[in-house]
C-alpha cells in the first residue's frame, strides 16, 4: 500500500513538473504571472512578480493577515496599503512603498548590486531544483533559492542579479522569521502594460518620493518622537513596579535600532 501511495506521489509531481516546463515552452516569461507567498513572523500574504526586458512589478495580492495558527487579537487602524515594488532596469530606479504604524512613505532609489556569495548547495521549490546564494542587505543575511534553468536575473522583492529566477528567499535573525516563496507559474490574468503601471505610480506620488537616505532620517525622528510619546504615558501611570518596551517588527530593511532590541522604559 505505502509502495503504491508512492509511486502516485511521484507521478504526481512529475506531472507537475512537466506542466510547468511545457507552460514555459509555449510561451514567454512576459505572458507568466509568478505568485508568492509571504510569511513575516507571524503574518502572511500573497504577491504576483511579473516582469518583462525593462520593467518588474511586485505586487500585493492579499492582505498581510495573521497566520491560522498565530494566537493575535489583530485590528487594522485603517485601510490597509498594499505594498509594490516597481524596478525599471532600462535606468536602474526603484519604486515602493512603506505602511509604518499608519504612517505613509513612497521611496525612489538606485537598484541596488547585492554582492551574491554562491553556495556549494542546493534546495527543491515548486518542484525545481535550485542552487543557493547569500547576500547580506540593509541589516539582515537573505539566502536566496535560484533556478539556473530559468535564466533571467530577476526576482521578488527588491532582489535581483542571479544567474536564474530567484524563486525563494528566507531570513532568520534577530528574533525574526521571513519566507518568500513561489508557490505558483501560471500564464498571466493581470491585465495592463508594465510601462503603463509603472509610470502612472511613478507620476501619482512623484511628490511624495524620498531617497533611502532621506527615508532613513524622516523614520528615525518619527519613530523617535512615537518612543517619547509612549514614555512619557507610561511615566504618567507608572507606579514603579511595571516595565514596557518599544519593538518594531515585520519589516525586512532595517532601519531602526527598536528592530534589532526593545526599547525598554
């Protein structure tokens, strides 16, 4: 019996297999939608990438929701953002955007040249062999799966620059745990031109975009100024036997001390 199971299993995944290859057969990785699924700590979403010669689009399909298994009493305090990563590789720039506690933020900045180590070691995602690469990327170590057989230097997120699709990317430090992964290739349902998207989000908050510099220096006073306000609260109501802190957490850049240790008062 367990023989048989296995065998069916088998066969099952090598029709997978030969569905995925034949998918990229009959068409171009222009025509594909690669779906993802991310997991930060505790909470979970979905994103597409799409991408053709001179444009990416990342993008947030689904709500980032607590995990089933996660125990949060969760509210949002107001609708929520999803998050777009936009790269245009015809002049290196890179657009997105930041939800930090109900606090907006647009970034415009250089694609960045992450300095890949390649690894003498290998993983299965979706059913394809990968080779793995590390790199180290504002603040945390990123182990990036890549598939060879797919030779385009793209990938989700802000990555890029592998000799092959980056199909997985995992992050464990400093207490947290982050999980980007291909779950599904499919031929393309999403409607509209990729120079068309990224543009029309380039001109609707080209007012609003900041440099990663500026951007690191507006969140530092504002996180800042949100640790005083909560301090002096609990000055106010402290009775000298209570203790709180200050984490922030679910971000994959690091740009600020109180995402590496809490902020004890």
């Amino acid at each position: 019996m367990k023989k048989n199971q296995t065998i069916i299993v088998k066969l099952i995944l090598t029709l997978t297999f030969l569905q995925i290859n034949i998918l990229f057969c009959q068409t171009t990785t222009e025509d594909l939608e690669f779906i993802y699924y991310f997991q930060r700590n505790n909470y979970e979403s979905k994103y597409v990438l799409r991408f053709d010669e001179k444009y990416t689009i990342w993008e947030e399909t689904q709500d980032l929701m607590p995990r089933a298994d996660a125990n949060i009493n969760f509210e949002r305090f107001r609708k929520y953002q999803r998050r777009k990563v936009y790269k245009s590789t015809s002049d290196s720039i890179v657009l997105s955007n930041y939800d930090i506690m109900a606090e907006s933020f647009y970034l415009k900045e250089q694609l960045e040249n992450h300095n890949w180590q390649l690894l003498d070691s290998t993983s299965v995602v979706l059913n394809k062999k990968c080779n793995i690469a590390k790199t180290e990327f504002r603040g945390r170590n990123y182990y990036a799966y890549y598939d060879p057989n797919i030779p385009i230097p793209n990938g989700p997120w802000k990555f890029h620059g592998l000799p092959g699709l980056i199909l997985k990317v995992i992050t464990n430090e400093n207490g947290e745990y982050f999980n980007i992964e291909c779950v599904e290739i499919k031929k393309g349902t999403s409607k509209g031109n990729l120079e068309r998207i990224y543009s029309k989000f380039l001109n609707k908050n080209k007012r609003k975009f900041i440099s990663w510099n500026s951007f690191l220096d507006k969140i530092s006073v504002f996180i800042e100024n949100v640790i005083k306000y909560h301090k002096s609260s609990f000055d106010e109501d402290d009775d000298g036997e209570e203790k709180s802190g200050f984490r922030l957490l679910n971000y994959l850049e690091v740009f600020h001390r109180a995402q590496k240790e809490t902020i004890w008062y």
